[in-house]
C-alpha cells in the first residue's frame, strides 16, 4: 500500500486592514509584502472592474504550490480606508474555505 507522505502543518498568518493601515501578528517584512500584495491586488482589480464594468473588488488573493494570499472586505464599503481582513497560507490552500472564514463578522 502506497503511503501518503506527512503533510505540513497549516501555518495561517491573519491581517486585519482597516483606516487604510495593514496590521497583525506577523513579523514587519511579512506586513510589509501583504501589504504589496494586496495593493498590487486591488489595483489589478479596480483596473479588470473599471474595464467590464462591475465596480470595486471585495475580495482577491492568489494561489500558489506552496502560498496562498487572500483578503476580503468586511462591509459594503471596498475602499482602502474600509475594514478588511487577509491571511497568508503556507500552502495551496482552498479559496473557498478561506473566504468564508474571512467573511465571518462577530456580532
């Protein structure tokens, strides 16, 4: 019987965004490249919305072998100035998954 080999723990490093500042528990070079990321997102995707039509993005990421990154707005509002919150995976991870859990608003 072939045997899978161990997978590796899920390491999860959670933004929060809001008043157009990026901050967590991360270390400063790994905010500094989320925050890249994620103008480099929403300006790609202001760009693909302005050319189609459909307005501001709420949510972006992108996936990688090994990385993934994915943000999302907490409100209506899609602003830079708007909450948001974003994670950054160590691994393909499941976008589905992760846009619910950065959806989630506690009330």
């Amino acid at each position: 019987m072939d045997e899978q080999p161990p997978t590796l723990p899920q390491e999860r490093i959670p933004f929060e965004i809001a008043n157009g500042a990026v901050v967590g528990e991360a270390t400063q070079e790994e905010t500094e490249a989320f925050a890249a990321d994620l103008q480099g997102l929403r300006h790609f995707g202001r760009r693909m919305g302005a050319a189609l039509d459909l307005g501001e993005p709420w949510h972006g990421g992108f996936r990688e072998s090994d990385y993934t990154l994915l943000w999302a707005c907490l409100t209506e509002g899609t602003g830079d100035k708007d909450p948001a919150r974003g994670v950054v995976v160590n691994q393909k991870a499941s976008y589905f998954d992760l846009i619910n859990e950065l959806s989630e608003v506690e009330e």
